[in-house]
C-alpha cells in the first residue's frame, strides 16, 4: 500500500499495423455501460477529467501518396486504387527518439503527443470525442454515404481487406459515427458547458462548416429522388475534395506536435454545428438506402441497409510522382460508386440508430433481414454476408473461401449475436426469444449437430450455402472473444435491464430500477429466478402469477444488507438514493423482488 500511494500511472500503448476504421466505435459502449451504473457522474468525467493524445509512429498518407494508378487484373487498362495508405514514419520515430532517457528506454511521455513548446497536451474526454465525431464526419466518402477506409484497413469485417484498395468506405462506421454526434450534442446541450479543442481542430471545423455553405449554397439535393445516379454529381465532389483536403491538412498540422494553441466554443454554437453534422449524416444514410446493394439473388430492392461502397476513379490527373513500385500518384477528378452484396453488419449498426421504443422501425428491419440472402432457413440463422458468387476477388481474402467457409457466407457466430443482442436492445421480445429458442443460439442447438461444447463457442458455424452438407451447423475454430461479450450483453439486459440506475429528472436524487425480460419458461415452479448481481448480490425474482416479464419493473422490493439485521421494503419500481448507492457499494446482501 506505501509503495502504491507513492507511485504514479504512466499510460503506454504499442501501434499495431494499421488503423482499424472500427476500433473507435467501441468508446461510445464504454461510456454507456459506466453511466448505466454511474449516471450522476457524466458531467465530471465528460467535462472535468483531462487526457493525453496517444502519439502513434505512423501516419495516414494523404491522397497523393495513395491514390495510384495499376494495371487491371487482365492487364487491358489501368485502374486507380488506394495503395500504402498507412506508413510507419520515420521522422515520427526520430522525434519520438528525442525522449529517450538515460535508461536505454523511452520516458513515458514518448507515447503522448506535445506542444511546441514540449508540453503533454490533454482536453476534456467531450473534446476528444468531439475531435473524433469531426474527424470521421469529414472521412464520410465522396457521395456522403459511408466513413472511408483511408487508413490501410478496413473495419469490423477483417476478411474485407481488398476493400482499401478499392478506395473503399463502410456503412457502420457511419451508423456509429451518428450515434457518436447524438451523444456529444446531448451531452452538450444538456450541461451548456464550453469546449476547449485544439486550435487546429477548429480549423478544420470551420473548413468543414464552409464547405457545408457551398454545398447548401449550390441548391444540390436527392432527398425527393428515389434513385441516385452512380456516378458522383459535381456538388457532391466538389464539397469532398475540400473536406478531404481540410482532413489532409489536420494531420500533417499536427504530425509531431500540436501547435499548444487552442479554441473554446460556446455550447450553444457547438450545439448548432452538431446539429448539422448530424442532420447530413442522416442525408447520406438515406442515400445510401437508395444506392442499395447487389449481388446473386439481390436486386437491390430487400430494404436491408448496406454496408460497403467502393469508388472507381472516372478521371484523373497524374501528380508527377511514382509510387515505389513505379506506379504513378494520380488526383482523382470524378467517381462513380460501386456496390456489393448484403451483410449482415449493415442492419445490424443501423439498428443502434433507431429509437428502441420505435416498435414499427425495428420490426421492419427484422423483417427484411429475414427476407434477405442473410437468412439462412435450413439453419435458422443469419449469415456474415449473402451470396459473394460473382464478386472480384479485388474485395479481399474472403472470396478466397468455399460459400457457406469462414467469411464468405457462414454463420459468424459474433455478428449473429450481435443482431440477436440488437433485437433485445430494439424491445422486439418476442422475436428474440423466439430466435434464441430456434437454434439461433448455442443453449439451444444439438450439439451432436454442433459438434462440440454448447457452452464453446465457435468463429463460425458452417451454413447451408457450404458444399459439404455433411458439415453444415458444424462450429468450428473455438473462440471466447466477441460472442462471449455479445452473449454477456444480452444477459445483461436480460435479467438487468438497460439503466439499473438513474438520475431523477425532477428531485435529482440517484434512482435504482431492475427491468427484466424475461420470458415465463426461466422461472422455476415456484415461480423464481435467481441471478448474482455484480457477482455477489443474490437477486431473487418472484414472478407467482407466471407471466412473461418484458422490460417491467417490480412492484415490490426486499433488501437485506451485509453489515447489519433488518431488511428495508420498498412498495414501488425503484429503490431510493440511499439503497442504490449501498448496492453499488456491495453492502447489500440479497434483493427480494416481487412482479
């Protein structure tokens, strides 16, 4: 304990191999799962806190040094593809190098960006996120519809590693960037606090902003059509270019340092900009319904939202540079966009977006999903990806795989739950439970079919579109990463609920509510369910009229403390400040709830 209190908490980090254009999107979970259990506190830890700027030693390449022009595949033309997007820097490593101590190691400060003047330089967590929301917002691809993959990898979807290539963007990106935006407008207006950002960062807002001017100046708008043309309108380009070229120039501003300069916003005018960002989100989140998907069995009329683009160049200028294998660096002048089969990912992300009281819009997703090359009916599950038969290997490593094998077409065990965990979240309780209980999830399969544990999961069951029939609904490569956590979620919700504790709007006192979703069938006879809450608090559920309990909350409450006899009953939903904070504190022994 005196060596503890006398230390000191020096972050590091390690740069992979690439930028992941997902990796991001997991911040906005983190902040709901604390502020579900801590919601008193957002305003400290959003507004009040400070923190570091990882300084990583590599760079993402502006458009000039990745855009090149190739041979086709057969060799008959020439095409531009997004090559050596992302570069470990040399003069990022040399700059890094000058923190070396006279131990034969870096000091901890190598690992965050400085000022000029060789101060660590930290914002406010909101400011990091607003950092984050401007710069994916001003990464959307040239038609405004998905977050490109300009960083040399793409998103969630590993095995769509070709997709870089071919200057390639993503649909969820976009799903999660609104998401993003929403929570830092909320956050925003709620507190009307001012945010500090990098002065660089406000630059590019602004550019970001006038670009926004012209475009809405120009009188461009597909809102009314119910088609889009492929190749990308002039307004479009033209408000792109600029936004990419804003982005561009932010990186190279603070490649080594920031300048230690910053400006504030008022919360009100902050409100305004995100209002917008959000509001043209949502326009290119319409047009890419419009755009569409296409493939074998697909024409582009399933009302499942899609969730990759690419971008062939239509004209182009060559810079006068070579690329390392003598390949020329080119400025695209016009694009047209391409389209490619379902995936399940797309609906998936898109459901976060929806209100999970908006019954309707939920239900219809649901429904197109099922309707979709998604579905796979002999196994009653979902699919990564609808049929890929026909599509160019230029995507990436899945087409190099059987249908129905790994990426291309199986049952990806973590996407699956990840839409069984979004029908939860969508209250759609019924069509959950009647998935789960389908053979959608592990309890409920035939593990002779399964071929292992139920209680292992799998990367990927082998689905009906696999030549070998005789491996279908087979799992196979055991994994305990994203499926356990889906998995975990759901259970969370299950028997927890969404927000177990809450500020009132009215007294603003801490509120603690359990809302279970439970069907009848988990109660035993004598109508109990029991579960450990944060792994030591024996809740006991008491549901003596046998009815299916889908996101209400009790009527009555017992709690029993650790430290001392008696028990408190509370005749109402929720349980007042003064239990709620002794429950997080783990003071409680057991809750007794009654419905």
């Amino acid at each position: 304990d005196k060596g503890g209190s006398q230390s000191t908490m020096a972050y590091s980090a390690t740069f992979g191999d690439g930028f992941w254009a997902d990796h991001w999107d997991y911040y906005l979970d983190l902040i709901e799962s604390y502020l579900a259990i801590y919601p008193e506190r957002e305003e400290k830890i959003m507004f009040d806190e400070e923190l570091v700027y990882y300084y990583a030693p590599a760079s993402c390449q502006p458009r000039s040094k990745k855009y090149v022009a190739t041979p086709t595949v057969d060799g008959e033309g020439t095409h531009v593809q997004q090559l050596g997007a992302m570069i470990w820097d040399a003069d990022k490593t040399t700059h890094q190098n000058s923190f070396l101590s006279d131990k034969p190691w870096l000091d901890a400060d190598a690992n965050f960006q400085h000022t000029k003047k060789g101060e660590v330089f930290k914002s406010a967590p909101i400011s990091k996120l607003l950092l984050l929301a401007a710069q994916k917002f001003a990464m959307r691809d040239p038609y405004g519809m998905g977050v490109e993959y300009e960083g040399g990898k793409p998103g969630w979807n590993d095995a769509m590693n070709g997709l870089v290539g071919m200057i390639g963007s993503g649909m969820p990106e976009t799903y999660e960037l609104q998401l993003l935006l929403r929570y830092v407008e909320q956050a925003v207006g709620k507190y009307e606090r001012d945010v500090t950002v990098p002065a660089e960062l406000a630059a590019m807002i602004a550019t970001v902003g006038e670009a926004l001017d012209t475009l809405e100046a120009s009188g461009f708008s597909d809102v009314e059509l119910d088609a889009v043309p492929t190749e990308v309108p002039t307004e479009l380009f033209e408000y792109w270019d600029t936004v990419a070229t804003a982005r561009e120039t932010y990186r190279e501003d603070i490649r080594f340092t920031f300048s230690g300069e910053t400006f504030t916003y008022k919360s009100s005018d902050l409100s305004e900009i995100l209002k917008r960002f959000i509001l043209h989100t949502e326009i290119g989140m319409d047009r890419a319904m419009k755009v569409g998907s296409a493939g074998q069995g697909d024409d582009g009329t399933s009302g499942v939202a899609p969730s990759y683009f690419s971008y062939d160049v239509t004209s182009y200028t060559e810079t006068g540079e070579n690329d390392p294998s003598g390949h020329p660096y080119v400025t695209a002048l016009g694009f047209t966009v391409g389209v490619f089969p379902l995936f399940l990912e797309g609906p998936v992300r898109m459901m976060k977006t929806i209100s999970p009281d908006a019954f309707s819009s939920q239900m219809d997703v649901y429904s197109n999903v099922k309707s979709s090359g998604l579905y796979d009916s002999e196994q009653n599950a979902y699919t990564v990806s609808a049929s890929l038969v026909g599509q160019s290997i230029d995507m990436g490593r899945m087409m190099a795989f059987s249908p129905g094998w790994l990426e291309n077409q199986s049952i990806w065990t973590h996407m699956s739950y990840k839409f069984y965990l979004q029908l939860l979240r969508g209250k759609l309780y019924e069509v959950f439970f009647g998935e789960l209980t389908g053979g959608g999830m592990l309890p409920f399969q035939d593990p002779m079919v399964y071929g292992r544990s139920l209680m292992e999961c799998s990367s990927f069951v082998a689905s009906s579109a696999f030549p070998d029939s005789d491996q279908h609904g087979r799992g196979f490569l055991a994994r305990l990463s994203g499926s356990t956590a889906e998995f975990l979620s759901m259970w969370t919700l299950m028997f927890i609920g969404p927000h177990p504790f809450r500020v009132d709007p009215t007294s603003h006192e801490l509120k603690m509510s359990l809302t279970p979703a439970l069907p009848s069938w988990v109660f035993d006879e004598e109508g109990e369910a029991k579960f450990k809450l944060f792994g030591e608090i024996e809740v006991t559920y008491h549901n003596e009229e046998g009815k299916d309990l889908m996101g209400v909350q009790p009527k009555r409450y017992e709690v029993n403390y650790k430290w001392h006899d008696g028990a408190d009953v509370v005749e109402s939903g929720h349980l007042p400040e003064y239990i709620a904070e002794q429950v997080r504190r783990l003071d409680v022994e057991s809750i007794d709830a009654w419905f």
